[in-house]
C-alpha cells in the first residue's frame, strides 16, 4: 500500500527521532573520547550496517543528502559553452580581472 505524503512525513519525523535517539550515546561518547575521522567513519558505517529497516535507512540518507554543502548552479547550454571558452582563452593567456569576470557570471545567473 503506497503511503500518503502526510504518512511519509510522520514516517520521516518518527525516523528522524529514533535516529537521534540511536546515535545520542555515539555522539556522547565522541564528544569524551578524541576520535579521528577514520575511527568515526568506522563507527557509523558499523552502527548503519547492522540497520535493517528500510524506512529508517531512507531517513538516514536523507539526512546525508540535505546536510551536503556542495553548490550546484543549473546553466544553460550558452552559460556552459561559454564557460568552456573561457577556460580555452584562459589557457592561451586570454583573460580577465576578477571583478569583470564577477560582473559577468552575476548577468549570466539572472539571465535564465
């Protein structure tokens, strides 16, 4: 049976709650003990693989989906062709001041 959206957004909320339930003792355990990333990244990976709930694995990937600071800007095939032009000017010593390249992707952004 396929789940409301309103039953998927109390599935994600529940989830996320016994998350943090979960993983609180991992996080106070990491705030005593100094654990590099390697340690940690062991720790978590364990803790997920023991995991067998489907919803809850969703939820934990949801979080690692949101919490993700890589920006991506969607360009037009102009803004990308002309991006690629660039770097062959670039190469060839043809460039720009900062400033005017700054002013330049400003009008790109807004143009779409």
């Amino acid at each position: 049976m396929q789940k409301s959206p309103k039953q998927k957004k109390e599935t994600a909320l529940n989830l996320t709650n016994q998350i943090q339930t979960d993983l609180l003792p991992l996080f106070r355990f990491l705030k005593f003990e100094a654990m590099n990333v390697i340690d940690l990244r062991h720790e978590i990976i364990s803790r997920i693989a023991g995991i067998e709930d489907v919803d809850f694995l969703n939820a934990i990937k949801t979080i690692l989906d949101y919490t993700k600071n890589e920006p991506f800007i969607e360009l037009s095939s102009d803004q990308e062709n002309e991006l690629l032009k660039a770097s062959e000017e670039g190469k060839t010593g043809k460039f720009i001041s900062q400033l005017k390249m700054d002013k330049k992707v400003e009008e790109w952004l807004t143009e779409k």
